[in-house]
C-alpha cells in the first residue's frame, strides 16, 4: 500500500464516521472510569458499546435517576 493508498483509505474513514456515527463526551471520575474501563476489558467490549448498552437498558427499564 502507496501513502496515496493510505491517504485516501484515511480520508474514506473520516467521512463515512461522519455520516455514520455521533460522538459522545463525558468527564468522568478516575475511580468511575476505573469501574467501566476494567469491566469493559474483562467483556472484551468498547467503552462505546458498553455506553450505549446502559442507556438502551436505562430508557428500555424506566430507570429512575430522581430516587
């Protein structure tokens, strides 16, 4: 593979991330991110999946975060 190669393979990247997908931010506690980044290797799962996994049960459960 040429750096042309390379390039346009980085630049295909970036564009369809951009058409495909939304960041999400978040300042957490080291302690916190601690907790979810060891489980998340322990489950052999991203930090992005494991997010989106516990707001999909949080909204699917009526989790109430008012109590």
């Amino acid at each position: 593979m040429n750096m042309q190669e390379k390039y346009n393979e980085s630049k295909y990247k970036q564009k369809y991330n951009k058409l495909n997908y939304k960041q999400l931010k978040a300042d957490i506690k080291p302690d916190d991110y601690t907790i979810i980044d060891n489980y998340c290797k322990d489950m052999g799962i991203s930090k992005a999946k494991f997010i989106v996994k516990c707001c999909k049960y949080c909204i699917n459960h009526d989790i109430n975060f008012d109590e």
